[in-house]
C-alpha cells in the first residue's frame, strides 16, 4: 500500500484564501468591480469568515471560534459591496442592536415578502424590505404577447382579486381603440367586481385575525370566499384567475347557475358578513391589538403615495370610483367611507364599510342591468393607431392602473402596471420602528399586500 | 494479492462476523449478554440480600408505593396529551366549521397517536451552531417539570402519588422549573427566533407566577393546609363549600394566571407562530420536538387539574351521593376463584349467544353469522363495561370520585381549547400590563379581604 | 377631457413644456425636459388652482431611441388625469432627477424604473435595484433586451432570451443590436 501522504500544512490555504479575499478590493474600475462581484463576492466572503476562524482558533473558546466561523451565515448582511448610503447606514448595528430577517420564508408575510428588521429588544429600530422573490417579468411578458393575451399574463398578479387586474388593462386599451363598452356589459363587471371585493375584504379580515393569532376568523371569511367564487366559476368558469373581461365587453351573458347562486347569497349576504364582522369587531384584544398602531397620518399617506383603503383610513376621501369615475359607476348610489384615525383598526373599519357599500352596489346592479349585447364590436387583430393610454380602477388595495402605449403593431409597444400594494408597503419604513415586533405583523396585514402583484 | 483479498483484510474479523449474522441473530447478540448479566446479578443481590430487602420494604411500604404511583403517573401522561390533542383538533375544527381528523379510528381518534409516531420517526438533528447538550436536556427538563408536578394531584381519595403537606408549594416550585427548559431551548438553539421566544417565556412566565401564587394564598387561609389532600377535602360538603364561591376572585385570577403558565391562547407569546414562527421550538425536530408537544398538553391538563382541585372541589361531587350503597356482592374474593370463573364465562358466553340471538332477529339475514356474533359480542363487552363502570361509581369512592375529578378536569381542558379557537394573541408589553398593574393588586387585595375576614371571625 | 385644465397649465408651467399640451378622452399630457421636472412637479403640486397632490404612477420607458420617465398625477381640482412626460433621457447616460422631494412614495417606484431601464435618478437616497438580483447587470425593460422564444414571435430555437450587460462600458456596442422596431415619439 503506498504511504500517506503528510497533512497539508495550515499555512497555505490560509495565504490563498488570503489572496482571494483581496482580489476584488484592488479592481480598478466601477464595472469590473461589479462583475467581479457576482463570481467572487460569496466565495470572498466565505474564505475571510474561513480565515478569521483559523486565526483565532489557538487559545479561544472553541465556541467562539464555531460562532466566527458560521455567524456570517446567519446575519442577513448581504455579501456584496454596499450600493447606497441609506443600504450601508441600515446595515451597521449600532449598541445593543440585531438583525432579525423575517421572510420570504414566515407564516405571516403573505407570501414572500422579506422584511430585515433591525431590532433593539423587542422594539423595531429600522426596516428593510426586501423584493422581488415572485417578479415574473410579466411588464417585459405582455409587451410581447398581443393585446388579447395580455388579459390572462395580468390575471395571476393580484391573485386575490384578479378581476380588478384584467378590468385596469382592457381600459386602457379600450381607450387605444376608442371602443364604447355596452351598458349591459359594463353593469356585468361592475357586478363581478364588487362580488371579488367582498371576498378580497372577507379574507383581509381572517388573514388579519390570522397574524394576530385568532385562528377562526380565517376560516369564516374562507367560506364566504369560497361562495363568491364559485358563483364566480360559473360565471366565468373558473374560480380565480378569471380571464373573464374582453377588450370592449365581458367573455359570457349572466346564466342561471350564477343568478341563483347569487340570489341565494344576497338574501343572507348582510347577516352573514354582520356575524363574521362581529367576530372581531367584539373582540376586547383584537380592538386592542390594532387601535393606535401604525397610524398613518393624512399628510404621510399623501406623501408616500398611498391609495385604497389605507389611504381613506388616513382621512382622504380618494376612491377612484368617485374620484376619477370609470364605468357605470356615476349612476350607482354608494358612499365612499373615510375616517381618521389612520391606524390599523381604522383600515380593517374601512374595509368593512366598503363591504356593505358593494352589498348596495350589487342590490342596485341587479335592479338596473339593463339588457342588450355583452360585447362592443372590436376586431379579431387588434392594432390601436399610436398613443398612450393610462386606464385606472378602484382595486380592494387601491387604485390599479395600466399605462399601455401602442407602436401601432399587435403588441402593445410599452404595458406599465402600477400595483397599489407596492405603494403602501414603502410606508412600513415609517411605520415600523417604534413599534414591537408584534406589531410588525400586525401592520403588515393591516396594509392587506399581495406579492403576487407587488413583485410583478 | 488481489483487490478483493485487499478489501477482505481491511475488514476486521468482529465486522466480518457481525455482517454475516441475520437481524434476529444480531438481536439476540445484543440482548442475550444484558439479560444473562442481569439474571445473574438479580440472583446474586436477592440471595444475598434477599431478606434484608423485604424487611425493608414491608417496614417502609412508602417506598414502593411512591415508585408504582411515579410509574403510573409517568405512563398516565402521554395517553393524556393524546386525549387533549384529539380534543383540541377535533374541537376547534367543530367551532371553525371544519370536520377536523376523520381518518384513523373511529372519528379520527387515532390522529394523535399518528402524530406520535411521527414525531418519532422524524429526523432528530441539532442545528449546527447549537450547544447541544443544553439544546438536548431543554426538553427533558421542561417534560419533567411538567409531569413531576402531577405527584401532588388528588385524583380520588387515596389516589394521590404522594400527599405532601407542602403539596402546592411543591406544585409551585416544580411548575417554576418549567421557564429553566424554555430558556434553555431559546438560548441554545442558536437561532433569534427561539431567543425571542425563551426569553418571552422567562418574562412572562416569571410575571404570571406571582399573581398564581398569591391567588391560591387566600385558599391556604380558608383550608388551613397547604396539602392538596387537605384542601379537597375541606371544601366536601354541599356545593357551596367548593372555594369558588368563598374566593371567586381568586378563582378568576388563577384562571387567567394559569393560561399563562400554562402557554395558551391568549397568552402563547412564547410560540407565536405569526411573530416568531414557533419560538424556543423553532429549532426542534423529532422527538424532542415532541417532548415539548406533550409538555405543553400535559401543562393544560395539569392546571385544569390543580383549578378543578382548588377551586372547584376536587373530587368531591357536587351534591350529595343519594345511594351510599356498599355491594358486598361486588367485593373481589367474596365467589373464590372458581365462582368467578363461573360467572365471567356465563356472562361472557350466554351474554353473546342471547345479543347475537337477538341481533339475528333485528338484522334478519344481511349479515352472515361470523358478523352476527362479533356484534353480539361487541355488544356484550360494551354493556358488561358499562355496568361494570355503574356499579363501581356508585360502590366504590375512588371510582366516583375519580369521574367527577376528571369531569371537572377535561370541562376546563375545553375551556382551554375553545379559547384557543377564540381569541387572538395578546402583545408583550399588554401581557405584562396586565399582570403587574391588575393581576398582582388584585391578588393582594383578594388576599387581604380574605385574611380580615378570617381573623374576625375567628375572634368573634 | 377638461377643456379648463388647458389654459391653468399655460398659466402656471408654461414656460417649461416642450410642444404643445396634448388632451384625450379623459387624459392631459404635458412634456417637459428631465432638468425641469422639479420645478413643474413642485408647482403642479402646490399651486392653488392644480393641487395634484396624488402621484398615482411613475415609470420608465424605453421609446427605442431615449428613454422616459412618466408620472401620472391626479388632482381634485380637474376630471383628467394628467401625464407629465420627461422626455428626451439619454440611453447611454440616462440621468433624471428625483420625486422623491415631493412624494416619497416615489422612491420605490424610481428604484423599479433604474431596475428595468438603468434609469439613474439624482436625489433619490436609496436608489438600487428592487426586483431583480443584486448581481444582475441587464436592465429587462429596455428594448434592446430580447425575447426570442416568446410563441408568437418565434420558434424558440433553444434560446431562452438574451441578456445584454448595460454597464457604462459596453453602452456603446449594444446601440445598434436589439431596437426590434421602430421608435415611437
């Protein structure tokens, strides 16, 4: 059998790992240092916790020594040279100070929302979201799919409410085409959208309990969910991710199964959603939980650009319904709810307002859908002469809109979506330290995100 | 000399042999030597000693009394969390209009059993980073703790593991060690979830334990022992002898103070699964993980036990046994052995042949005869339980008592389920709020009032 | 469309718009250079009689030729929704300042715009990219960048799409090698 070979002496990889480690710090330029970054940045960082462990290794505890070795792999301090100031100033701890990184993997991040808190205690010093877990591409997507395939690319977006998504596209490219949209028609989405806002508000309430730690909730708002929906199916045939609106109409006429599932609903619709409300509304810890806590005040909710719910909790009486009207929704009679207060009871209030204020508007679709064709004359190939269009709408988180520009050709040239949740989400830099950790989840849910759309 | 000479030789000779031997073999290496080992050393310690140790067991019956009842207690705990866990899933799914576990047994009553197999047979691993001992002893003590409190509870008269006179100050001092298993779970676990939630733990628990000490201090006052025994059986009597109506303040705060010592909604900060994903068990997998399940089950079960004891009369019953009858009928040696051969075969045969008889006659003929009788039989054995259970309720006190001790346990173990359903989760500065600003004063005034109570009346 | 609007945009920003005002169904477009935009922004804001005080959009386009930054606002004091276009961005050193002064909603959203079209905006204090990797050097929303396996467009072939590296060195080869058709104004 041939002899072992010695053991490697310590002190070369050591001198590698060393050399490593500098190599990009001395890159001349900017750009070579940014490609050097992707190949070697993890590598570097690697071998200097490597090195920084073998020094200390003679004479330390060895606990301290594993702890050096490893704890770079669980600080969430990214392992690239700091891009901006504000990234460098975050990522410093000051005394007493850690790092919690929340998400993309958490139960109460709806989805993959990352938040890097920087905690003193319990108490939130600073935040750092961080995006783009789920982004899709679906902007670059839809500029290279043609106008009708753009309806089903948008739909998977908000998947909560996918409806309002489809709705904010086909209006603005019906103001491309300057396409008349029937009455009958227009009452049909109307109808349908309201039916979405229900559930997407029903299920807000439950995820909200939810990140409280109320269990129950959740699986109420499910069911009345679950009956929206399935009315919904069959209207549209499917459950969520519709593809129902057309450019100038809506795919299929109001049917049987639908209309009765839906009279059966109304009947009860008030008494149902007045017991779920009840189950928090009553509730002496759920009330204490969100009053005062993360209030955003009118001027900070203009500033940051918020819209929907949370910004009318701050007092703005901004619904794009009645704000900038759209539709049919001039001749419906409904209320825009407001209030004050601007906190996290405030935006669940809202929404529960706003549920009753849909119940009205669908009573009233019912009553006035007039008759006629469900869908304008459009042509099979759609080529809109050259121009911009920015159509908006009043999603269950604020307002939704598209900016589609038009080259002339069957693509739209550029097709902007603006996603109200990606908004509101900025103010949680303002909201959240202060507050406790508790809290965060609260807040979070409070804003009602869904990363489907936030991430695009 | 070959490759496969090479490798032959590099296998030692104990590999060589142990690789060629089939399971039942190796089994029977492993386990023949211990049970040899032991037979002998048994034989020579009884020969030796043999006498010595009966003498001193006979003068000293304690002692294998105290280690039947620790046995017992330690085999009773597990079934328990198993009971509790099916209740809170199958409850809880009733109250979220869901069917809940439907699947294994009948009703989905195995689903709990289920899950402990698969704690079991999980992988069992410690994070890298972790200081394993304290991470692997974290469970341990916090199971411990919980059950050793379970040696002071009067389940039935004479049902008790040992009846201190210090009964609840031992059942304080134990149920304390419980933080010392969280806060090392929290630390150890090297991760900053599990640190938040250990040191959640310690607060809160810490807190609550103040106000649960003083409340039951007014019940010390009233009974004048601090033996569990003691207290129960000072509130025997009519109903209004129970201490919830004597304390009923005191019986609120321990109730609040008990949820949150025991963990529970709305007082489960220390596993917030939407805050801190699963605190000091972040970590856990495996059966450590499960340790902590069933501590956390058998800690609801314990202060259900211990509020069912203090405050609601323990095993008493809540009003007065109208038939004290004693069955001499029923005494075990009063038929000798043959007589009750006699009547357990009559019972159990003439009792299946006349069910399935008259099964046959209601069924008629859709089922074959094998079933018949199996049904006869089932039949038989339910109703032989269920007289057998009667006549013990009403001829025996540990049998009654026992039932009325578990009725009033299990009816606070659904208090604690439906609250879990119900509310959602206190924060941390609120948690303590609460405590030191409204619990803590109301303790000390509910002790005060009880103590000027009971001093004038006794100098009057 | 808000025939009023026309003549209270004159008054107040006139002296900075590029062409004339443009109005359809319910939208006004305004075009401005990029240098102006502050001061156009902060008067649309703050006049009495505009008060567009809800930034309801903000984004990036790439017309083929130069590159855009879009801001659709809404006030209350008109019906129409108004388009203020910075027009004219250099592709190869694409600068614009910042909204951030005025809305601070608007940093988000001029992260995604440098995300996807390398749009630098000065006075944004934490301009990095917000969807895509760190490490990522492409900017997807730029015309240049190519999909050819999409369905409709081609047969796949294989490829999944084409990243070209928009870093201040390579700016200058990759002009001529993706404009995939011709530029809109």
């Amino acid at each position: 059998m041939p002899p072992r070979q010695p053991a490697p002496s310590t002190s070369k990889p050591r001198a590698s790992a060393k050399a490593d480690a500098t190599t990009p710090a001395k890159a001349p330029t900017k750009a070579a240092l940014a490609r050097a970054a992707k190949a070697s940045a993890a590598a570097a960082a690697h071998a200097a916790a490597d090195v920084a462990a073998r020094e200390y290794t003679s004479g330390d505890d060895p606990r301290i020594t594993l702890e050096r070795q490893i704890g770079h792999l669980y600080e969430p301090i990214p392992p690239y040279p700091m891009r901006t100031e504000r990234e460098s100033e975050f990522y410093t701890l000051g005394d007493g100070e850690m790092f919690l990184n929340v998400g993309p993997h958490h139960p109460a991040t709806h989805g993959v929302l990352r938040l890097v808190l920087k905690l003193s205690g319990e108490q939130v010093v600073d935040v750092d979201p961080v995006l783009g877990y789920l982004h899709r591409g679906v902007e670059k997507i839809c500029e290279n799919s043609d106008y009708y395939h753009v309806i089903d690319q948008v739909d998977p977006l908000e998947y909560i409410s996918s409806l309002f998504q489809e709705w904010s596209a086909v209006l603005s490219f019906e103001k491309l085409l300057d396409v008349q949209v029937p009455r009958r028609a227009e009452y049909i989405r109307v109808l349908s959208a309201e039916l979405l806002r229900i559930a997407s508000h029903t299920l807000y309430m439950g995820f909200l309990a939810l990140d409280l730690g109320g269990l129950t909730p959740i699986l109420y708002g499910f069911i009345e969910r679950d009956e929206i929906v399935e009315m919904l199916a069959a209207l549209t045939g499917a459950r969520m991710l519709f593809n129902y609106y057309r450019i100038g109409g809506v795919n299929g006429d109001l049917n049987h199964e639908f209309m009765s599932r839906l009279g059966d609903w109304m009947t009860r619709a008030a008494k149902q959603t007045d017991a779920n409300i009840g189950l928090l509304n009553e509730n002496e810890i759920f009330v204490r939980r969100t009053r005062g806590v993360g209030v955003m005040s009118r001027e900070m909710a203009l500033r940051y650009g918020v819209t929907g719910g949370d910004l009318r909790a701050a007092g703005v009486p901004f619904d794009v319904r009645r704000a900038h009207p759209y539709s049919v929704y001039p001749e419906l009679d409904f209320n825009v709810p407001t209030r004050d207060e601007g906190d996290a009871l405030a935006r669940y209030l809202i929404r529960v307002d706003e549920i009753r204020e849909s119940i009205k508007i669908i009573d009233q679709c019912l009553h006035n859908m007039p008759d006629g064709p469900i869908m304008a004359r459009v042509p099979r190939l759609i080529r809109p002469r050259p121009g911009r269009a920015w159509g908006a709408v009043e999603g269950p988180r604020g307002l939704m809109g598209v900016y589609a520009i038009s080259d002339g050709s069957d693509q739209p040239f550029r097709f902007r979506i603006h996603d109200p949740s990606f908004v509101n989400l900025q103010t949680l830099q303002a909201m959240l330290p202060g507050n406790l950790l508790a809290d965060t989840m609260a807040i979070v849910a409070s804003l009602d995100p869904v990363m489907g759309g936030v991430d695009k | 000399m070959t490759a496969r000479a090479g490798i032959e030789s590099a296998i030692s000779l104990p590999t060589r042999i142990w690789t060629r031997l089939t399971v039942r073999q190796r089994l029977g290496l492993i386990f023949a030597p211990g049970a040899v080992f032991g037979g002998l050393i048994t034989v020579i310690a009884l020969a030796l000693f043999g006498p010595a140790i009966v003498d001193f067991l006979s003068v000293n019956n304690g002692i294998p009394r105290f280690f039947a009842a620790v046995t017992a207690i330690l085999m009773m705990t597990v079934p328990t969390a198993f009971v509790i866990i099916y209740l809170e899933l199958k409850v809880i799914a009733r109250m979220n209009l869901r069917v809940g576990p439907n699947r294994v047994g009948p009703w989905g009553s195995a689903m709990s059993v289920i899950h402990g197999f698969k704690v079991l047979a999980k992988e069992d691993f410690a994070p890298t980073g972790a200081d394993v001992t304290v991470f692997t002893l974290a469970p341990v003590v916090t199971y411990m703790a919980s059950i050793m409190t379970l040696l002071v509870i009067p389940f039935a008269p004479g049902l008790v593991g040992q009846d201190l006179n210090i009964g609840l100050l031992y059942f304080f001092a134990m149920g304390g060690l419980t933080v010392v298993g969280l806060l090392m779970a929290g630390w150890s676990s090297f991760n900053k979830y599990s640190l938040l939630g250990g040191l959640r733990s310690a607060a809160q628990m810490i807190s609550y334990e103040i106000p649960l000490t003083l409340s039951v201090v007014g019940v010390i006052i009233l009974a004048k022992t601090m033996s569990l025994n003691g207290i129960v059986n000072a509130q025997s009597g009519s109903l209004f002898d129970w201490f919830v109506f004597k304390q009923p303040l005191a019986a609120l705060i321990f109730f609040i103070a008990a949820t949150a010592e025991a963990n529970r909604t709305p007082f489960d900060l220390t596993e917030a699964d939407s805050e801190i994903v699963a605190g000091f068990a972040t970590e856990y997998s495996g059966m450590r993980f499960g340790f902590f399940f069933f501590a956390e089950y058998v800690n609801v079960f314990i202060m259900s036990a211990l509020i069912a004891t203090t405050f609601f009369g323990g095993w008493n019953a809540p009003f007065n046994w109208p038939w004290t009858v004693t069955l001499n009928a029923f005494q075990p040696f009063s038929y000798g052995l043959i007589g009750w051969t006699a009547i357990v075969i009559t019972v159990a045969f003439v009792g299946t042949e006349a069910l399935a008889v008259l099964v046959r006659l209601v069924g008629g003929k859709t089922w074959d005869m094998t079933s018949t009788f199996v049904m006869g039989m089932a039949i038989n054995v339910l109703l032989v339980i269920g007289l057998l259970g009667f006549l013990g309720f009403i001829a025996f006190d540990v049998v009654r008592g026992l039932t009325w001790f578990m009725l009033k346990t299990y009816g606070f173990v659904l208090v604690f389920v439906w609250m879990r359903a119900t509310l959602p989760r206190v924060r941390v500065d609120q948690l303590m709020g609460f405590a030191w600003k409204w619990l803590l004063p109301a303790a000390l005034l509910n002790l005060f009032v009880t103590a000027t109570a009971v001093v004038l009346t006794n100098s009057r | 469309m808000d025939k009023t609007l026309k003549p209270r945009l004159e008054a107040r920003v006139g002296e900075h718009l590029l062409g004339p005002i443009y109005q359809r169904q319910d939208e006004t477009e305004i075009r401005v250079a990029p240098g102006n935009v502050p001061a156009v922004l902060t008067m649309l804001h703050d006049a009495v009689d505009l008060r567009f005080e809800i930034l309801a959009d903000l984004c990036g386009v790439d017309t083929g030729t130069t590159l855009q930054v879009v801001y659709h606002l809404w006030s209350p004091m008109t019906s129409d929704w108004l388009r203020v276009i910075a027009v004219g961005i250099s592709r190869d050193d694409p600068r614009a300042p910042s909204a951030t002064f005025l809305w601070t909603g608007a940093e988000w959203l001029e992260r995604e715009a440098y995300d996807m079209f390398g749009i630098i905006f000065e006075g944004n204090r934490d301009l990095r990219r917000i969807f895509m990797p760190p490490d990522y050097t492409s900017f997807p929303l730029r015309k240049d960048f190519l999909l050819p396996d999409d369905a409709s467009r081609s047969t796949g072939a294989g490829i999944r799409h084409v990243e070209i590296g928009h870093t201040p060195a390579n700016l200058a080869d990759d002009k001529s090698a993706g404009i995939r058709r011709a530029p809109v104004s």
